[in-house]
C-alpha cells in the first residue's frame, strides 16, 4: 500500500500548473495538425494516418523519456549510455522500416548503419575529449545523431529503390555491359547523400542568423555560458554530418543485396501505375 500512495503522490506532484498550461497549448495545437491532415488529404499526400499515429505514438514516447530522463542523466558509465543509444537506435531502424513499409529489408539494413555512424562518432568524440562521459551530455546528443542517421538511411534506401524503378532500363544496360551493382548505382549514392545532407548543410549555413537549435537554446537556459553552448551546437553538426555519411556509405552497399540478386538480376519490381 505504501508503494501504490509514493507511485500516486510522485504522479500527482507531476501534474503543475506548468503542465496544465502545456497541456492546455497542446490541445489547441492540435487544431495545426487537423489543418495539416485536411491539407493532406485534400492534395492526396497520403500522410494523414501516420500523421495522427505519429502524434500519438511521439507524444507518448516523449512523456515517457521525459519522466526517465532525470535517472539517465545520471549515469557516467559508457558502456550504459552506449547500450540506452543502442536501443535509441532500435527504435530509429524500426522508424525508417515502419516509413517506408513497401521497400524489402529496410530494418536489417538501416540498423547497422545507424548503430556504427551514431555509437561510433560518439565513442570517438568521447575517446578525444569532445564530449564528457555524462549522461546528461552524451544522451541528447546521441539522440540528435542517431536522428538524423535516421534520416539519412531512409532517404538514400527510398532514392536508392524509386530511382531503379524509374531507370530500370538504365541499370540494366549497365550490368550488362559488365558493371557491378554497385558501379550501376553509384550516381544515385551520391545524389541520396547530397540529398540527405543538404537541409543540415542550409541549417550548419545560417546558423546563429536563421535558426537557433534548440540545444545551443536549451543549455542557455539552463545557465550556460552562450560561447560554450555556441561551441557545442557545432561540435553536435560536425559529429552529425560525419555519422550520416558513415551510415549512407553502410546502408547504400547494404541494401544493393535487396536490389539485385547473386546473378546481378533487379530485384525492384517496375512502379505501381
């Protein structure tokens, strides 16, 4: 009974006039997504399910991670915080899969990608001093990496698929000629990882002057001194680009094998018309 009236007590102490407020603004922000969704459908995006179920699924998880993030902050063991960016990983792979559900082995081809670019430049950057064996450092900024190695291995599989569809015959003039798989899709690598990196290259252009990352923002806030939250906002965009080219270089030469089999025949079937 004592531990049900502390789980109660703990749960009723979250609950602030701070969190009605916030709840309250979510409310109303909701009438943004309703709008989004009737935009959606009306243009016939086809994005208005994942949509709401990204809205349910996002904010659950992100209450959930709130709540535990006080005791994650807390470790300064790097075999744990590897293993917690493992599992955010996981989830990211599982991301990507549920995004692009039509294209074949997109889980067992984002997820090593995404776990050796992220756990690898976070290693690295701990290795050499740039981030400090901490939770509360390691966490977030893992988080940011390993998002957008996310990104970047959905977006190079999606290029990768919808550009053999459409040069189907294309590809095929290249192996028969004698080219490799990959050889055969070499240019639509490079576009996909030029593609994928271009709205962090814009963000890395203007920053400072047209956006304002929300972690430079956030430790602001929390009392740090502006030049150290400066200096780290582009540490985290160096350790972002190098892991989204690790992971693009990974994920490109995995999924050939989903795109061609041992014969070099394409695997892709021709596009739904």
């Amino acid at each position: 009974m004592q531990a049900e009236f502390d789980l109660i007590a703990y749960l009723s102490g979250l609950v602030t006039d701070e969190v009605i407020a916030a709840f309250n603004s979510y409310l109303a922000a909701l009438v943004l997504l309703a709008m989004l969704i009737i935009i959606s459908k009306w243009q016939g995006l086809g994005i208005g399910s994942k949509l709401v179920v990204g809205t349910i699924r996002g904010t659950a998880q992100i209450i959930l991670m709130a709540l535990i993030l006080t005791q994650i902050f807390e470790f300064d063991n790097i075999v744990l915080i590897l293993a917690v960016l493992a599992v955010m990983s996981l989830f990211a792979a599982y991301t990507a899969r549920q995004n692009l559900d039509e294209i074949p082995g997109v889980f067992a081809t984002a997820l090593p990608g995404i776990l050796v670019g992220g756990l690898s430049v976070m290693t690295i950057a701990w290795l050499l001093g740039v981030v400090e064996l901490s939770g509360e450092m390691m966490i977030p900024m893992g988080g940011m990496v390993i998002g957008n190695a996310m990104n970047i291995s959905a977006l190079v599989i999606d290029r990768m698929w919808s550009n053999a569809q459409k040069q189907r015959g294309m590809l095929e003039s290249a192996l028969a000629l004698g080219a490799t798989a990959y050889q055969a899709t070499e240019l639509t690598i490079r576009e996909a990882i030029r593609t994928g990196l271009l709205p962090n290259l814009n963000r890395y252009a203007a920053l400072g002057i047209v956006t304002i990352p929300g972690f430079m923002s956030g430790l602001i806030v929390g009392g740090a001194s502006p030049i150290y939250a400066a200096l780290y906002q582009v540490i985290i965009f160096i350790m972002i680009f190098l892991a989204c080219v690790i992971d693009a270089l990974i994920v490109s030469r995995r999924f050939l094998k989903h795109m061609f089999n041992e014969n070099l025949q394409i695997l892709v079937p021709f596009p739904n018309k």
